[in-house]
C-alpha cells in the first residue's frame, strides 16, 4: 500500500501499525479488549505501539467522569 500511494521507503509496517492502535484504541473498551483485535498476546507491547494524545485522554476521563455522575 505504501508503494501505491508513494511513500515506499518512508513509512513501515510497524508505523503504520503504531498509527491502527492509536486510532482502534477510543472504539475499545480497554488495552484487553484492543489486544484481541490487534492480535497482540501481551499487553505490554501494545503499549508500544498505542500512544495517545494527552488532549484525547483528558477528554476520554472527562467522558467517563460525567456517565459515572449521571448513571
């Protein structure tokens, strides 16, 4: 896919793996559940590749807080 679009050298699998769990990560429940989908068997290394925002993770927080505050 790289090739195709010109980026041949520039970009590797584990780059764009790096950026498929950043994206996945907010659709899953927890690190469990993303590793099923990713097919990773030890947690810890898909905390290599899963690097969120911290923008994204207040407002992940943010959003938990106020279900928890309203059920």
């Amino acid at each position: 896919m790289c090739i195709r679009v010109g980026l041949a050298g520039e970009l590797t699998f584990h780059d764009l793996r790096h950026v498929g769990c950043t994206r996945l990560a907010p659709l899953h429940l927890d690190c469990f559940e993303l590793a099923k989908t990713t097919g990773h068997k030890d947690p810890r290394m898909l905390m290599w590749y899963y690097t969120p925002s911290i923008v994204d993770r207040v407002a992940q927080i943010r959003a938990r807080e106020r279900a928890l505050a309203a059920g």
